[in-house]
C-alpha cells in the first residue's frame, strides 16, 4: 500500500475535490465528485474507500473552498494561496492564473517564485462563471457538454450584451423566439462569459502566460475564445479541476 | 419657548439625566474592565477613556429628547460648517451619525425598509435610507430624534445629500440653507473660496431669523478654536499610530471619532480628546499595541462597515493585521491647520471646500501614499461601498497604483457601510483571508 504524505481537500461550491501526494508531491490519485450538502460526511466517506488502497493514517490534510470549515483538517488555506501554489508547481513558472469554476472566478497573478502578487474575485455575481453557461444550458435543455460543440461549429455569433446570468437567459429566450439560430445564440452566449472573464483579467493587469484551471477550463469554446481575446494561447493542466485540492496537497508537505 | 417643555428639559436632561449618565461614568470608569466577551487573547482591552466616548453620545441623545421647544434644532450633512449654528445655540444633529448608530446596533436595515416601503430605491446611499426610515416611522433606538427647526446641507460630500435634504425640507416644512461647494481637482481657485464664503455670509440671516438672536461675533471665534482645537488633538491622536504596535485601532476611532463629529465646537470635546490623548500616549509608553500581536499593519478605505466592526477587528487581529491608518478617521483631523480663528468666515469656506470627497480621485491616493509610507503599511484594504458612490469611485486605479508603484497588498472589498444585505460573510471571510496569506 502506498503511502500518502499529504492530502489536499478543495471543497467547492459545486464540486469536491480530493487529491493525494506523496513525498515528492507527485499525484498519487485524484477525485471529483459533485458536492453533497454536507460536505463533512461526503469528506468522510471518500477517505474511508480510500483507505482500502492507500495509506492515510499519517497523512496532512490541507483544506480549502467554501466548505473547508466544515471539514477537519490540519490546516485551512484559502483557494487563491492553493490555486497559485497547484498551478504554479505544475507549470513552474509565475504568469497569470485563471481559475473558473461553479460560482467563483479567480485571476492570480503569480511571480516568478511563485508569490501571490495580485488576485480578484467575482464578488456577489455569477457572471462569467459556470453557473452562466449551465443555467441556460438547463433551461434549454441542453446537456453542459454539448453547449461548448455547438459553439465552436457555428458558423455566426449573435451578440448578447447582458453579463447577467439571470438576464443573459432571457436574453437568449428572445433572440431564440425571434427566429436566430440556436448555435449563433450559443456563440455569443459563451462570447459573454469570455468578456467577463477578460475584463477580469485586466483589473489585474494581464502578465503572460495565461494559465487556466478550474471546471469550465475543459469547455473547448472558453478556451478558444480567451485565445482570441487575448491573444495568448492558454496552458492548461491535464486535469484543470484539481488545480486547488493539488496545491493544497503541497502545501501539507511543508507543514 | 414654551415653559413646560422647558422645565421638563431642564429636570430631564439637565438635572436627572445628566446626572444619572455622570455617575454611570464614573462608575464605569473606575470598576473598569473589558466587555465580557471582549477577545483579550488577540486584542488590548478597549481605551478607558472610552467610557466617556458613550458619556458625550448618551447625553447628546438624551438632550435631542427633550429639546424641542427649548433650542434650535438643526439637521446638517456631516461635512457642515456648523460653526455659524453653533455660535447661534443651536442643537445640532447629525443624521449620518445616528445611521451609523443605527447601523452598529444592527437596527440600520429594518429602518431603511420602512424608507423602501414608501417607494425609496434600495440604489440611494443607506445613510439617507435610514434617516427618510426614521423620520417616516419614528423608529430610532435612541429614543426620539428632535425634529428639525432648519436644514443645513453643504455639498462637500456628495450630491446625494442635495436631494435627501430636499425631502426632508418638504416634510418638516422648514428652511433648508444648502452651501454648495466647488469641486476641487487640485487647488481651489481663489473665487471658489470666495463663493463658498458669500453663501456662508448668507446663511447668517437665515439661521439668526430661526434662531431669535442675531450671531456673536466673538463667540463665533471661541467655536472655531474649540473645534480647531479638537481636530487637532484628534490628528494627533491618528498620528500616535506611527508609533509599533500602533496603541489604537482604526476600528477604535470609528467608534470614538462620533465626539468629533457630532460635538465639534463644544469645550468637553477637547478635554476629552486630550484624556484620551494622554491614555494613548501612557500605552506608548508601555509598548500595549491595539492587536497583541502586531505582525502586520495596513489601511481602511472609505465608511465602516458598521454593523460588522467587531468581526472584522477580529477576524484581523486573529491573524495579527493591525488598522491602523484610515482615510475616512483622518478626514476629519486633516483639515484643521486651514482653521483661522481670526478669520473665521474666510477659514471656514477653505476649510469645508476640502474634504477628501471634494477632491479628486489623485488626492485621496496620494494621501494613502503617505499613509503608507509614515505609518510603515504592509497593505491597504479599500472598502468599496456601494452606497457611497464619490468615496469608491477610483478605487480600481488606487489599489493597482499602491500595488504596482509601491508594492503593498491591497484588496478590494465589496460591502456597504450601512446596508447589510451587501456583506457575504464568507466572500468577505475567504478574500481577507487571501489578502492577508499575500502579505506573509
Ligand atoms: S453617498 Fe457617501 S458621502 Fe453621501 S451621504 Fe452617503 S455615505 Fe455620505
């Protein structure tokens, strides 16, 4: 049985993110799960199967999101220190990291040794998150997936101007009923999302490379279009939604 | 004057209620000891002088009770030039000092919703919510507010306060004298003083027509010292925290600034201060930092956030983060050196064209430059308040400027001073948290 050193618990507000180090903080496994409402129990349960293949007893446990004060562990650090110090040790260089997830939006801007220089947050809104792209995909009835496909094949892109999430839904509904094409709606629905999310990075000052994590990151479309917006084409980790949980990881190797 | 709200004025605030507030002070000064649930572990006690911070305040109120009839009453915008009013005797109340009391007794919001019922956007600054709250429901937790026999509302702050006013004229059915200042981008011109001092000559008639006497030259002089005086204690004051570990909080001086606010002018204001003074400089002295631990120190800028004072000098100092340095304290100490007692018309217009809010956005950076610079800062949090649009505007450039050019930490944080319903605890809690991991 391996043994794990450290174990990084990013509980997010979507989704719970567990992943083991060892002493050389290489990943030993990684898990995503939706997030339960009590975030505790759902913790507990993952740990306890993970006994069966690996070593945990002596284990650190580093939590962080917005459920880590429910969960035990030996130190909680905030998602902007876990997601800069995950990207910045996967990527080894400083540049400016993009986190979208669920309900939060990060943009860290990291030096080169891999110190916060500058982060912002979305505060109070959901715009330019997940939460924007799925509400709609919801209300349409669209699987999440598919939204992505159909707007890197649409040929046109229909300009929605509202960035609120709530907004930008009706907003659809009516260029839909008023005859514009499903895909071109699409389009410029995650054209939107990508506006926010740059003028995001501008608050911050964009320094390259941009590197981006977080669910949204495997949505092919997002990541195109921040390519065109910003014209620097986006490193993006294997795995871009263990980026917090693998920071924290490494970061109970030094504790 | 009436004889019966007279006398009941004087047996209930000047003789019993006077009285009995004096002798809990006293008690409360000599049995001294912290709150219960005060946080020891991570915090000096609270100043002993405090106990008179609420003395001044509980009198104020208690006189604003029973008042009418028997003074004055005027309302004024908190960058007022009241000196004129109080010359005259007025009583003089402050309705953003009793939204910031309604605020820190956490009665602020239930109070503005009774200004919503009537039909007031939830978008206007909720000072004025508050106060259009009060006045329509009578609600207030200090009793009873007196009402207004004039208005005085002096633009230095902001516009919001011109059309508040306007509201309250038309309610109270009283005059309303409205000062309006030039904004100064840099330096004010020579007729923007003389502007403001022409309207300030104006104002005397109509004050001294409410007022039934007309204004002493002299004791008009004896206001502006008294309130020179004051400010310039309280600068000091603000000042001492150059000294590690700063010996007061900036969380401190939101709560005791209220005196030199609400009570400029008066001869208690100064003793006051200068007690508090000598207790500041005895915990110099004696090396007591306001946090135990001071590991950092930084800026507040903009209003309190005055129903969660508390749990953010907590949630600070848990972590060693001293305020120690504010904007908003200072604006009502930087001023003072313009006061000229012996040309107090003139000085006054000066004075009150150069608030913080009257100037441009490059000003107020500068002064957090300084800020950063004297008081040794390693970061700066600016509250950005979505009520108060002239104090948050150009915050997005201020902090990237303090960051970039003179490499602190800064952090925005979204809330608003009197409206809780635009605090997220955890948003709050998660980005402080984060601010204060980059400064290690
Ligand atoms: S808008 Fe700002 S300056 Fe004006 S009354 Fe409100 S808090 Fe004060």
């Amino acid at each position: 049985m391996e043994t794990v050193k450290s174990i990084g618990i990013d509980a997010g507000s979507t989704t719970l993110k567990i992943v083991g180090v060892n002493e050389k903080g290489k990943i030993l496994f990684s898990i995503v799960e939706d997030a339960d409402p009590k975030v505790e129990e759902q913790t507990e349960r993952v740990l306890n199967k993970l006994k069966e293949n690996y070593d945990i007893e002596s284990s650190k446990i580093v939590a962080t999101g917005y459920g880590s004060n429910l969960i035990k562990a030996d130190k909680k650090v905030t998602e902007i220190t876990c997601h800069a110090k995950g990207i910045y040790e996967y990527f080894k260089t400083g540049g400016t990291a993009v986190d979208i997830g669920g309900q939060d939006n990060k943009v860290i801007l990291i030096s080169k040794n891999g110190k916060v220089i500058d982060f912002i947050m979305n505060d109070k809104c959901a715009s330019g998150t997940g939460r924007f792209l799925e509400n709609t995909a919801w209300r349409l009835k669209i699987p999440t997936e598919k939204m992505a496909e159909l707007a890197l094949n649409s040929d046109g892109e229909v300009k929605i101007s509202s960035t609120c999430a709530v907004f930008a839904e009706s907003e659809v509904i009516s260029h839909l009923s008023r005859g514009q094409k499903l895909e071109h709606v699409i389009k410029g629905l995650h054209r939107a999302m990508v506006k926010r999310i740059t003028s995001m990075i501008y608050a911050v000052g964009f320094n390259p490379p941009l590197m981006l994590s977080g669910g949204v990151a495997k949505n092919k479309a997002v990541v195109k279009m921040l390519e065109e917006e910003l014209g620097e084409k986006p490193m993006i980790p294997e795995n871009p939604q263990i980026m917090g949980a693998f920071g924290a990881a490494l970061i109970g190797l030094s504790q | 004057m009436d004889v019966k709200d007279k006398i009941k004025y004087i047996f209930s605030y000047k003789i019993a209620g006077k009285l009995l507030i004096e002798l809990n002070t006293k008690k409360a000064f000599k049995n001294f000891k912290p709150p219960k649930n005060w946080r020891t572990d991570i915090l000096a006690p609270p100043l002993r002088t405090g106990v008179y911070t609420k003395e001044i305040i509980a009198k104020h109120y208690l006189e604003g009770r029973y008042v009418s009839g028997v003074k004055p009453v005027a309302w004024v915008t908190s960058g007022a030039p009241i000196e004129i009013l109080k010359a005259l005797g007025f009583y003089i109340l402050y309705p953003e000092n009793h939204g910031a009391l309604c605020g820190a007794r956490k009665v602020a919001l239930e109070i503005s919703e009774e200004a919503e019922k009537k039909g007031y956007s939830i978008d206007i600054c909720s000072y004025a919510r508050t106060d259009i709250g009060a006045t329509l429901s009578k609600k207030t937790p200090v009793g009873k507010l007196p009402k207004p026999d004039l208005l005085l509302c002096c633009t230095n702050i902001c516009q919001t306060v011109l059309y508040w006013y306007r509201v309250l004229a038309e309610y109270y059915k009283v005059p309303l004298i409205v000062i309006d200042t030039p904004f100064v981008y840099d330096e004010a011109k020579k007729h923007d003083i003389e502007y403001v001092k022409k309207q300030l000559e104006a104002s005397i008639e109509v004050s001294e027509k409410v007022a039934g006497k007309s204004l002493s030259f002299s004791k008009l002089k004896e206001v502006v010292r008294l309130s020179k005086m004051a400010a310039e204690l309280w600068l000091e004051i603000m000042n001492a925290n150059k000294n590690k570990p700063a010996p007061i909080s900036v969380f401190d001086q939101f709560i005791h600034m209220a005196p030199i606010v609400e009570k400029r002018g008066d001869p208690e204001t100064v003793d006051f201060y200068s007690k508090m003074l000598d207790e500041i400089r005895e915990r110099i002295k004696n090396g007591i930092g306001a946090v135990k631990n001071e590991r950092k120190r930084v800026l507040w800028d903009n209003l309190p956030i005055w129903y969660k004072i508390r749990f953010l000098s907590e949630f600070l100092a848990e972590n060693g983060v001293s305020v120690v340095a504010s904007t908003y304290t200072n604006a009502w100490g930087e001023l003072a050196p313009m006061m000229d007692i012996e040309r107090p018309i003139e000085s006054m217009a000066k004075t009150y064209v150069y608030p913080i809010l009257n100037r441009g956005t490059g000003h107020k950076l500068k002064t957090m430059e300084t800020m950063v610079k004297e008081f040794d800062l390693d970061g700066a949090i600016l509250h950005s308040d979505r009520s108060c649009k002239p104090y948050s505007v150009g915050q997005m450039d201020q902090r990237l400027k303090l960051l970039n050019e003179l490499g602190v930490a800064a952090l925005l944080l979204e809330a608003d001073h009197n409206d809780p319903r635009a605090f997220a605890d955890e948003q709050i809690k998660s980005r402080l948290k984060a601010f204060m991991e980059m400064m290690d």
